[in-house]
C-alpha cells in the first residue's frame, strides 16, 4: 500500500476501506507517512468528503494511536461532555457537579483557552491552590471519591489527532466536517466515557457559523459514537450572544458559583439542564425527559451539587473559602461601565467581538504558552432583548489599569447594537440530535 | 501574507494575485514555506484550477526561481520544442536538423527516459563517444557554430519547477492541467528561446488520455507563453501507437537517420515537418504554412539537413563513422521475429505496452539512477491498418539474450489486436493550437 495511491483514490472521490485508513494513521504516527501526503489527503477529503464508515474508521484509529482510558469498572454510568467552543461557556463547571450529585460520574480532560475561547483549566486555576496536572492515579482516586474530576491530559490521548489537528491548521484544512468530527470524538472515545453528550455550538461566537452546518457535525459525531459503541447525543445551542453573562476566568467562576446556588443567569441553567437530561437518559437512569431533568433540578435544590463542587474544588487542592466566599478570587484593578448612548432594546451582541476583548484585556491567549491574568473579562448587564435606559451600563470590564479598559470599551461600544424596537431574544436550544 | 491563508484562499475558490503567487514559489524555493504547505495547496489547485493570468504567474515565477538562458542575440530565430512524451518519439533528432539547416537556431536542453517514455539523452549516447554534459561556453559555442545543441542541463532552469514537481508526484496532485502547463512551461520560458512548439501526445501511450484533455493543456500553454512575450504554438499528436517503427535507444536514432536520408517512416516525417513549419512561421520567416513547410523539405531533399546531423554528432564528441555506416551502432545479440497468429488487418498496437516491454528489455528505466542498454528494444513491422499474412513478423524483438525475449514476445503478443476486417490508420496529427 502506497500513500500517495490512498490520496489519489480519496481525490477521485473514492471511499477508502478501514485498512486503508488504519494504514494512513499509523504511518502518519509512526512517520513513515509525511506531513506533505497528509496535508493533500485532508485537502482531497475536504473537497470529496467521508462517508460515516470512513470517519468511524479514522476516528477509531486515531483514538487508538495512544493510550485509552479504561473507565469500564464505572459501567455504562461513566459520562462525558464536550463543547464546540463559545464566549462565556462555563457550562462544565456547573453540569459536573450537578451530574455528580445525581449519581453519575464524570471524568474530564480539558484545555485551555486559545484564541476568542476560554478553556476550563484556565477557569479552574484562578481558585488558589486548585491543581490542574493530575497524575493518572491522582485522576482516578478524584473520580472515585468525587464522582467528579476535571484536569489537563494525564494521559496521550490520541496523538494521532493531536498530529493532524497542527498540520490541518497550517495548510487550509480545518473547515471539514468529518475531520472535525473525528477529531473531536477520538479524544472523546479514547477517555472512556460511554455516554457523551456534545454541545455543538452556533453562531457568530462559534466554529459552526450555520444552523445546517452544525446539525451536520452533530450527526456525524452522534453517528460515530453509535458505531463506535458508545451512547451519543447532540445538543444544538445558540452562540449569537456569550452564555451567560460573565466572560473571563474568575469571572465565570463566580458566575458557575452563583447558578450552583440557584441565582445563575437562566440561559447557563438551561442549557446545563438540557445536556445532563440527555445524559441521564443515555445512561439508562430514567426513561423520560422530565423525570431526567427534575434528577438534576434536585440535587440542585437540595445543594447536593453546591456541595459537589466544593468537595471538587477541595480533592483537587483549592481553597474552599474562595469559593465559599467568592470575593477571595483574584478582583481586577479597574472596573468600568460601559453606559448605553441611548434608551432602547439589545438588537445583537457579538460573542466574537466580546471573546476577542476578553482576550485583549488578558483573560485569554494568542499562543498555547502565553499566560493569562484570572481577574480580567467583561460581565454583561444586559442580554439580547433586555430593556436598557440611556447611560445604565450595558456592561463591566474589568481590568488591569484604566488604558486597557478604555481600549475594551472602545471595541465593545461597536459590539453591541441598540434598537428603539423591541427585539426577541434568541432561542438557546436549537435542536437535539440523537441516534 | 500567510501561506496558510493563500490556501484558504484557492480552497475556497479564489484567484490569487501575481505577488501573492511570488510569495508562495519564493517562499518555497527559499524553504520558508513547507513541503505540507505546498502540496495541500497543490491539491486545491488541482481541485479550484487557475486561470491563465494566474498560471502565467506561476510558470514566470518558476522560471525567475534559477537561472535564465539568454539567447537575445539569436533574436527571434531562436526556437525550441518539447514533446509531452510517448512511445518511439524521436522526433528532436529529425527536427533539430531540420530547422538548423533552414536557418533557425535550436539549443535544447533534454531529460533521460523515465517509466515508459524514452529520453533523448539516453538515444544521443548510444552513439559513441557523444557528450551531453556539456559546459556552459561548450552548449553556446555549439550553438553558435553549428545551429544546433542537445544536452543535459547546463543551467540551474526552474529549479522550483524541479522541486514542486517531485512534490505533487508523491502527493497525488500531478493531474492538474495548469499546474502541468506551468511545469514544462517553466522550464521552456528559461531556457531561453523566442518561438516554441509543443508537442501534446495524445492517446493510450501518452500522458494525455483524451483529446479534449490534451487541447486544454495545449491551449494553456499557448496562452502563458503568449502572456510572457513568446511565440507559442501547439500540435496534438496521436499517441494510440508508437510513432514511427522504433523503440529503443540506438535503434531510434538509426531511424531518425534513415529519416534524415529519405528513408524514413512516413508518420515520423510527417510530425516533425508539421512541427517545424509551425516554428518557421512563428519566427516569421515565411508568411504562409506551404512555404515554411517547403523550407524544411528542401533542407531535407538537399541532404543539408543530414549534413546538419553529422555536423551535430561531431561537434558534440560523437564517432561519425557510427552515423555514416548505423551497422557500427549497438547491436543486440539476439533478434527474434513475432510472427502474426493469423492473417488480418493491424487493428491496434497498444504504445503504453510496447513503451513498458521495451523499458522491460533494458532500453528504459524505472529509476532515474538506473542504466540503459542501448542496442535493445522493438521494430515494429506493421502499424496500424496494415495488411499482415499469416506468420508474417508482426514486430522485431532486439534483446539481450533470448529468455529476454520470449518474456517481451509473450507480451507483446497480448499488445497487438489483429482484425479480419480491414482498418482505418488513425489520424497522425489531430489539431492545431495557436494564439
């Protein structure tokens, strides 16, 4: 078997056979296959695409190039989520405990933020203390004792993809479906969960700029998992506007703390509420909607899942009185009002503009090793729809001197658009799919 | 500018400027840009094409990346040609004097044969003592003295051509008309001459499959030289069986001999005066076809051409004894006849076979390290439409030894398609492109 034959036959727009698919990824692993064939054979696959068998096929041998978690000893109770990446997403911080409380537990391997996203262990670390590099027994004994665990690769998970995903970068071939897809669930398969749910994400603040397209990728993945033997759901949200109303690190933690205690902003709630039904379900707990949904409302009620994350916090090494008592979590030097020019209605928010502020302020990275400053972001006063009165603040930013904060709110006076109308807010949940 | 966003840009079905074009061949040539940059954008090129304007860019920046032969005192009687490459084409050897003796200058750099295609290097050398590694001041003062140079590369030409081309060979983006065009475009527009004709094969023993295909590229290649101040014209030639009756290195040039004497087969004739009366136009030394065509006829009828030849051989090294008395040429020990299974008509003779058998006896290679025998290879005895008796030679095998050439009969007999009902010869020359 020759690489460059496999190339010609997906640019002729043939199928390739598992075996040839196993032959491209493990020469690709080991070497044997260059960097320069595996660059033109995603090109030839982003113009002729893959069939469900042909991404199953990729994705399995790609979760298979590196080690794979054996979750086996939590049966079918094992759960996973992942998210596509949006402004604001906190969305682990609250469904983990919540998941956990009901009795399901929840193992996550998580990144950190690049570019206009967070990343939840850059979350996670502005809690002092709270430790992030687990060792891979220090990760299962969490999981044991908490039900929950959230830290940074402490296993090679799928190399193959890690591989692939630099090179698709760098040559013009991230924007394929199956690619994509692959991507995302070879890590996913490779941590052991049997049930995933995955938070596709929509809008401008997304990857996925259509609703078609990422009902596209839902299907793909939920398909692959199914092949795969795994149970699979997709949950469509909206990313037209940041979730939530905090966008920075520390500053989404207190916000996760504050919808833990039942006083969050409802579109987090919501969809946190949405993705764990779906997990129940997949994991067999109950048989209806409703009565997966009233699990999770209960543990939130009675603070079972408060008490989950605190517990969370303190297996990992975090000081508990920070979040007990949030105002110990790192406070920005500066916070500023940006006021509204006029009276009138939210029309939109532009999650990308206020990601990329966010970024600008400190709160995120161009570069994988630059570091972040855990205090700055922006806190939304109002969401798309909301009522504003000429000069009450649209929004809170929150930085490090006074020169960064001007520079914010010039850019986010340009983010947000007034209307004298009424304006509907944006549906949050868009579609489910499901196998 | 980012080579990754170039990709993106021709991904997604863009035309890239001229400086944008610059920077991707610099950038490589210079090895800034990587081998996985290139091919991925190869491979979208071959999906999203080029436009002339863009292809020219390209084949000048390839051109501009080595170094350029400057023939301006020759002015515009400097010609050159290039074959797209098939089965028996000797027809540098016929030509080259041809046009000499009419006045016209031709200095060509050539290649050594590769797969199924013969090189006209490999032909020079089988006549002894014949030099084509020749210096700089050697290659002009050929030029100068006798009108007519066939050597290695003297000269650095396009040596991003030479890079991006073993690139797309190992990375399945070879089938793309621009970016063939712009390959042997490239490499013509550097060495130097002011009118150029193309030979575009086509047919089952050339690159070029079908007609249409063939026309596309001969047209491209009209149009970029034209773009770049040249004199361009093209022939598309039939390729669906070998041209003229031999194959193999010293038995070709015994036949451009007999060819230059008079002697020679029809079809061989007929391609390189329709060649060269293309060139004597495009260098304006005759108005009209009939009378540029009849300058080659004379120079052929006179023997100045023949003439030419032998001066060609003797300024270059080569025994003229060997061209005077061809029996003096290599010979191979064994010739064995393929007589014809039964009586009929020579319905097709398969070039693509004939071209790997002939490889397969020594008189190609399949590396280019590889050495060839030169005395091997095959006489064909009938061409196609030929009336053939029973046990009548259908073709001459010249091999080595004879289990060489049992193995080339029994191929060969699978090559030749015979029919009881008589046969049209096929069309030798099939279109005409001009500017």
């Amino acid at each position: 078997m020759r690489a460059v034959d496999l190339i010609i036959k997906k640019r002729d727009g043939g199928t390739l056979s598992t075996a040839e698919i196993d032959f491209l990824i493990q020469g690709y692993t080991a070497g044997t296959i260059a960097d320069y064939q595996m660059s033109a054979w995603a090109m030839a696959v982003l113009f002729n695409g893959m069939d469900d068998r042909e991404t199953t096929d990729l994705t399995l041998a790609m979760a298979a190039s590196g080690e794979q978690l054996d979750l086996g000893a939590l049966g079918a109770r094992a759960v996973d989520k992942h998210s596509t990446g949006g402004v604001g997403d906190k969305t682990s911080l609250v469904l983990g405990p919540l998941l956990a409380a009901a009795g399901l537990p929840i193992a996550k391997m998580s990144g950190r933020g690049l570019g206009f996203t967070g990343g939840t262990l850059d979350k996670l670390e502005s809690i002092p203390g709270m430790r992030i590099d687990l060792s891979r027994s220090e990760f299962l004994t969490a999981l044991d004792q908490v039900g929950m665990v959230i830290a940074g690769q402490t296993a090679d998970l799928a190399p193959a993809d890690k591989k692939l995903y630099a090179l698709r970068d760098v040559t013009g071939t991230v924007e394929s479906i199956p690619l994509i897809a692959a991507s995302i669930m070879s890590k996913k398969l490779a941590a052991g969960a049997h049930a995933i749910v995955l938070d596709v994400k929509v809008g401008s603040g997304a990857f996925m700029k259509t609703l078609d397209q990422a009902r596209e990728l839902a299907q793909r993945m939920v398909s692959i998992g199914t092949l795969a033997g795994r149970e699979v759901a997709a949950v469509l949200s909206t990313m037209e506007q940041p979730l939530g109303r905090a966008v920075g690190n520390a500053l989404e933690v207190r916000e996760a703390i504050a919808t833990l205690q039942g006083q969050g902003p409802d579109d987090l709630l919501e969809l946190c509420l949405t993705l764990g039904a779906q997990l129940v379900l997949l994991t067999g707990k109950d048989r209806g909607l409703s009565a997966a949904r009233r699990r999770l409302e209960t543990v939130l009620a009675t603070g079972q899942a408060w008490q989950k994350f605190r517990q969370f916090v303190q297996q990992q090494g975090g000081d508990v009185r920070a979040v007990d008592e949030p105002d110990r979590l790192p406070q920005a030097a500066v916070v500023q009002p940006l006021p509204s020019p006029q009276a009138g209605y939210v029309q939109s928010i532009n999650a990308l503009e206020v990601g990329l502020t966010a970024s600008e302020l400190g709160a995120g990275r161009e570069r994988i090793t630059d570091p972040v400053d855990p205090a700055v972001g922006i806190v939304l006063n109002a969401a798309v729809g909301d009522k504003v009165g000429q000069d009450e603040p649209l929004l809170y930013i929150h930085a490090h001197d006074s020169a960064a904060a001007d520079a914010a709110a010039a850019r986010l006076a340009q983010a947000i658009a007034l209307s004298s109308e009424p304006v509907t807010a944006p549906k949050l949940i868009l579609d489910i799919v499901q196998k």
